[in-house]
C-alpha cells in the first residue's frame, strides 16, 4: 500500500525543511525541546477530562511523577486502569508530550489513565526506565482504592520506547507473580535492538523515525550493557508463556514494523490472545500525530476500544 497521502505531505514538508536539525546532531536536552514542540505543533488539543491529578509516589531512585487521568463519564464505582508509558527512546518525551492522547484514551476506553514520567537516558541509563516502570504498576495494584480503580483490572500500555516498557513490564510481573496486569497495549514498540531488518533498511531514512535516530536512542540508554538482554529486547525472552492477552499496533512505514510483528507472532505461538493491527499507510508515531492525520485521530479510537472492551 503506498503512503497515507496526509503522511506524504507530512514528510514533503519536513523534507522541503533541510535546514531543521537531526535528532542525532542534538544534545538529549535538545531532543526533548524539539520533541515538545513537534508535539505541540502536530497533536490534537487536549480533550476537556473528567479530573487530571499529577502526584509523585517512591520509586526505586527517588520520586517517580505520575498523572492520573479520569474520564468525564466516570461515576463512583471503582474504573478499570491502564498505566501509561510515553515513547521517545528512552531519551525524550514527558506527561506533556503525550498529554492529548492520554485524555482521549481514557475517555474513549473509560479507564482511568495513570502516565508514568519514568527516568530518562542517558542521565538515567537502562534498566532505570524499566524499573521505574514496573514500580509504578505495582503503586498503583497497592493503591488502587486510594485512586479509584480496581485491581484486578490493570492494563499497561506505550508507544514505541513505552510500547517496550509495557512489553517489558508484562514480563517482569509474570516472573515475579505479580502485580498482575490483565491486558498489555503495544503501540508500535520497541522489541528487539536489531537495527538490520527489513523494514529498517526500507525506511532508513525519510519516514519520521530513522534508522540512526534509533541507534542514537540506544547508545544513551544502554551504553555497554548486554543488548540481548529482555528487559530492553523483549522478543528474546526465553518464554512468553503466560502473558496478559495483547493488543499490538504496527505502521506499514515504520522501522520498528517487522519487530512489532514479529512480537505478535511470537506471542500467538506462546498461547497469548493478540490482536494485532498494522496500519498499511502509517509513519511511526501516529497515535501522537492526531492534528495532521486522521488516521491517527482513528487509530487512538480503535485502540480505546480493544481496552474497553478487554477491561471495562
């Protein structure tokens, strides 16, 4: 299928750019500036939400700050929850970045949204993002009446970077039996550090993430650890027997395509429910390119939508 005409002239536009500067030419506080304003240029505004609460709970190096997202039909009952990691390579991004498409999803879902601003690379190498990621879980299966949510409905979800720290999280809980989590929501993630697939060497350059941008992410966060390891390569987890039933979302133009597929497959061969969906004519990063794509606009629908219908 060829490009989404809207991703065309997306990427016609940035291409007619020359002089904009390149993730890897920038310093990581560099990265996180450009990723907030391409945020706030190309994201829908925020929808009008039920409550948002930010608060700090202990992590295993200081505080973590979350976000906690009501839906505005919410009523007193105790709501289904889905822990939220932003993408950004482990590097970039924060609870702004990512604010619009929390709201939509915990209006279109009727979950309550808790967004985790993990510790970010290279400050902070691996495994920092993914301990704080599995801490927040377990804070919020400790103190799910405090919040308002039930327990035993507990899904996580990300996107790319935090589409692997869900993965990854699912993972963690299962060989520690606990905290349980009931549904995993894989938006285009991260699975694997192979930089020599397919769909990286057809997209290398030209399709929003690039080939070098993503060695650029790994080199801050992992330094010289072992990059087979699977809290940061889940696809080499010696089992994935076990797993909360999956809803993993994959874009035709993507890097990161044949690893979120392969991913799918791998789980369906453990046993694992998984619906997985690639959007033919999508770049990376569209659920967070809502204001320029309306397949974006329907995808972040589509997704609140498996999660209700596998929580609510």
């Amino acid at each position: 299928m060829a490009l989404d005409p809207q991703v065309k002239a997306l990427l016609d536009g940035m291409a007619a750019n020359p002089d904009a500067p390149r993730l890897i030419d920038l310093p990581p506080a560099g990265g996180r500036e450009m990723y907030r304003a391409m945020a706030a240029q190309l994201d829908v505004q925020g929808q009008p939400i039920g409550k948002v609460e930010d608060r700090t709970i202990p992590g295993p190096v200081g505080e973590i700050p979350l976000r906690l997202y009501t839906p505005v039909a919410a009523g007193s009952e105790a709501l289904p929850v889905l822990v939220y990691f932003h993408g950004g390579g482990w590097v970039i991004g924060d609870l702004e970045t990512h604010d619009a498409l929390c709201r939509t999803l915990a209006n279109e879902s009727g979950c309550k949204v808790v967004a985790v601003d993990y510790r970010l690379a290279p400050e902070h190498k691996f495994p920092a993002a993914a301990e704080d990621a599995f801490a927040a879980v377990q804070w919020v299966e400790a103190h799910a009446a405090e919040i308002g949510v039930d327990a035993n409905r507990i899904a996580v979800a990300g996107d790319s970077a935090g589409g692997n720290l869900a993965a990854v999280v699912s993972l963690m809980a299962r060989d520690a039996k606990g905290p349980h989590i009931s549904f995993q929501m894989l938006i285009y993630p991260v699975t694997d550090t192979n930089t020599d697939t397919i769909s990286y060497r057809e997209f290398a350059e030209g399709h929003f993430l690039e080939r070098d941008g993503m060695i650029w992410f790994f080199n801050h966060y992992l330094g010289d650890v072992d990059r087979n390891d699977p809290r940061v390569a889940p696809l080499k987890a010696a089992s994935h027997q076990g797993l909360p039933p999956a809803y993993v979302v994959t874009g035709g133009y993507d890097v990161l395509r044949d690893e979120g597929r392969a991913y799918a497959e791998t789980l369906k061969k453990a046993g694992v429910p998984v619906e997985h969906v690639n959007y033919e004519g999508m770049i990376h990063g569209f659920f967070n390119l809502q204001g320029v794509l309306d397949t974006g606009r329907e995808a972040v629908k589509a997704a609140a939508q498996a999660l209700k219908i596998a929580l609510v």
